[in-house]
C-alpha cells in the first residue's frame, strides 16, 4: 500500500477522535424556567414553537403550572439568551410560545411541562423540531 494511503487514513482516523469530541449528547449550559397561571374553568391553551418534548398532566386546580428548561449544546449562555418563553393571557385563553430569533439560529431546545386544569383544553399550534415528543397526562 503506497505511502499516500496511510497518511489519508491516519488523516482521517485523526479528523474522526477530533470531531467526536465536539459533539455532545448533553447541553453544554440549561437553564429552568418557571411559571404559574390562574386561569378560568375552560380556558385553551395554546402552545407555539415547541422545539423539545412536551408533557401535559392535569389537575383539579384553577392554574396552569409551566416547567421548562432551555437547553444549549453549543454557544452556552450566549445560546440560551436568544430563546425567550413568553405567555399571553387573554379572555378564557393562554398562548404560551417559544421565541426564537427572527435573523440566524439558535442552537437551543426547549423541553416543557405542564399541569392544566382538567377541564381546560390543550392545542398544540406548531413545533419547531418534529423529533420532539408529546406526552398527554403523563402516559
């Protein structure tokens, strides 16, 4: 085997150790974000820009109970600022979206929870990511 073969695969195999460092499975930064509703008998809500998983559990109470965590697997803090997780409260309605930058990326996914009143409803509007998951009532 000529010299210029070992030297492409030994290249190779080096590109290949360097790269698999960089890439990670786990967030380099997270942050939790928290929040409570008091809401009416009835209301909707409305979930926009999901980019992570979503559970819904529901509950005898009169407010909604939101979790999330923000997740950057690059870019860290600088990567979490750019996602913000704004809720609008309206007439038997609450919108609750994910933010995210209107120019460029962000490298960022958004897992949330939620608790709901059992008699409200929960309608999902659009996910940004569609290998996030939906879990109903914890099942």
């Amino acid at each position: 085997m000529p010299k210029q073969y070992y030297k492409i695969f030994f290249t190779c195999i080096l590109l290949y150790i360097l790269v698999s460092g960089c890439v990670t499975e786990e967030p380099l930064e997270t942050e939790e974000v928290t929040d409570s509703f008091n809401v009416s008998p009835g209301t909707v809500i409305h979930i926009n820009q999901i980019g992570g998983d979503l559970t819904v559990n529901s509950h005898a109470g009169d407010t909604v109970e939101m979790t999330a965590q923000k997740k950057a697997y690059f870019g860290g803090r600088e990567e979490l600022d750019k996602v913000n997780i704004v809720a609008t409260e309206g007439n038997r309605e609450l919108l609750i979206e994910i933010e995210y930058p209107i120019y460029g990326t962000a490298s960022v996914s958004v897992d949330m929870q939620l608790i709901v009143p059992e008699d409200s409803t929960v309608k999902i509007l659009e996910t940004s990511d569609n290998d996030g998951y939906l879990n109903l009532n914890g099942e």
